[in-house]
C-alpha cells in the first residue's frame, strides 16, 4: 500500500454558482473519483491518477455556493516539479468543472417544464468528469445488459482486486485500476475473479488499446469538436453508443433499458417499451428538447429523480 508523503497545494475559485457539495457528492450517489472516497462535513478524500501517477486528493470547501472557494492539496508518493504539478492542477479543475459556465443552462431550463424544478433544487451542481479515459470506460462496460445493483458489485470487485489503496492524511482509498495493470492480465482471470462475465474480454482489450499510446487523452477528448470526438470513441472496444455518450467530454443523451423508463415517462406521460426502437425514439425527442444541452439536462433529471417524481405526481425509479 503506498504512502503518500509528498504534498503540494492551491486554492481555486470556481465560476459560481459552485455548490460543493451537490458536485463532489452527487444526490444519486455518484462518487467523484472512486466509490471508496470519503466526505465529512464539506471536506472530500479521494484518489485518482494523475499524469500516470497514482494521487490521493483532499478538497475542502471554503467559500459558499455564490462565492466558491475551494482547497485542494494533492499528496504523491514522489515529489512533483512544478511542472509536473501544473499540468495536475489543470487535471483536476477540469475534472471537477471548475471553470464551467452554467448561465445558458440555466436560462434554457428555467423555460422548460421538466428542468425548471431540477435547476431549483440542484442549483450550483457542476458536472464532474474523470482525470483518465480507463475508469470512465470500464464503468460504462460494467453497467451495459445488467441491472444496477449487478453493475455496482461488479465494479466494486474490480476495484477491490485490482485497484491501489493510497495511504495520506489518516485515510486509505481505493483508487480504479489503471490500463497498465489490466493489460497484463488475462480477460479469463478478469471474468472469473471479477465475476463480470464476457465484459471482462472488452476491459482486458481496452486496457491493451489505451496502452498503445496512441488513442487522444481525456483533454484531447475534450479539445475536439463534438462531431469528432465520439467517432473516436465508438473505436475503442466494448463502447457503443450508449458507452460512447457517458464517457463523451462533450456529453450525449445515455439512453437504454433502464433510462429510457424514466424519460419516455417525463417526454410521453408513459413507457413506450425497452427496444430498440423505443430507446431511439426517447433518445431522438432529448435531443430534440435540449440540443447541445441534453447532457446535462439528463444529468440533472438523474440527479433530481425524487423530486421530479413528487413534482410532477410521476414514479420515476432508475433501477
């Protein structure tokens, strides 16, 4: 288990409004970085990789949802230069959105029936993305053909056997197995360790793909226009078109089995069914509705699903 005794320090202000809380800890249970993060009282423990290295990061909110004021300190178990700890601060903000603008989102959804009650309770929720492209990918084939439950305990056995604890500050965290690791082992390891079945060969040959070096980083993800980014995605095995817009920096409408539940009811007033068919035609009227801002209007509606279903009189369940 490494220690991490090596640290270095920032401060940063995100665009406001910044709610801490709703954006490291999201009210539908998604972590930021890992599963096994911890948060107490408007400090967050996490652990990542940045620059190839494995980082154990404390955030701290100082300020309010107005006036954002976030600590950062990041611990590492060899020093950085100050290179190197430039090129992770930029990893981290954009990672946790810091500098996202939310005003057109917000003046799109307080005219649309559905968001305007999302916004109000979400106010200042800032979408979250992964410093690498592997733990996002993986995630993304874990939850394809399985309910959530089975998804959440697959994930978590892969973490557990493959993933480093990182040791700082009177905490230890799981961090997500890198590429480097999973590619040097066998998909019939992974399945039967792991019990996650024929997804086990798409992580294996993912892991060996991002290996090569060759496929665009998450910021070089982000710095394509959207048209070209996720072509490039659908290349990597095992991401399809519902992979491909979870783990899009440019966001896409994720629908399948499970969402298309929740947003045939919002859109139609009922389920119009779990084919393809069906998903397509829910997936079509998202985009329709929200244009270039339909990621995070399904990000919000995820977010807010108790709400909604008491707002709107409508059972909204994502299970």
């Amino acid at each position: 288990m490494p220690t991490l005794v090596h640290s270095f320090a920032y401060e940063v202000k995100p665009e406001p409004p910044f709610d801490f809380d709703l954006t490291v800890r999201k009210p539908a249970g998604w972590s930021l970085f890992t599963p096994y993060e911890r948060y107490e009282r408007g400090t967050l423990w996490t652990a990542t990789h940045l620059q190839g290295r494995l980082a154990a990061i404390k955030l701290a909110s100082k300020g309010t949802v107005s006036h954002p004021r976030i600590a950062v300190r990041v611990f590492l178990a060899r020093r950085a230069t100050r290179a190197q700890a430039r090129e992770m601060q930029r990893e981290l903000n954009d990672a946790i959105g810091v500098s996202d603008n939310l005003a057109d989102f917000y003046a799109m959804a307080r005219h649309d029936s559905i968001l305007r009650h999302s916004i109000e309770r979400l106010r200042g929720m800032h979408d979250t993305s992964p410093c690498t492209l592997f733990p996002e990918a993986c995630l993304a084939i874990l939850l394809q053909m399985a309910p959530l439950k089975r998804s959440d305990a697959m994930m978590k056995a892969f973490i557990v056997t493959y993933g480093e604890v990182a040791a700082f500050d009177g905490h230890r965290i799981r961090a997500w197995p890198t590429s480097h690791r999973i590619a040097r082992i066998r998909a019939a390891e992974l399945a039967r360790v792991c019990r996650i079945g024929y997804r086990a060969k798409h992580i294996v040959a993912l892991a060996r793909r991002l290996e090569r070096g060759t496929f665009p980083s998450v910021a070089q993800l982000r710095e394509m226009p959207a048209e070209e980014a996720r072509p490039r995605l659908l290349e990597l095995p095992g991401i399809g078109d519902y992979s491909a817009d979870i783990i899009n920096p440019h966001g896409g409408f994720p629908i399948d089995s499970w969402s298309v539940e929740v947003f045939s009811k919002l859109f139609f007033g009922r389920t119009v069914g779990h084919t393809s068919g069906a998903i397509e035609r829910v997936k079509r009227e998202g985009l329709r509705r929200w244009g270039r801002w339909a990621w995070m209007a399904f990000f919000y509606v995820v977010q807010d699903l108790q709400g909604l279903s008491q707002e709107l009189k409508i059972d909204l369940r994502l299970q």
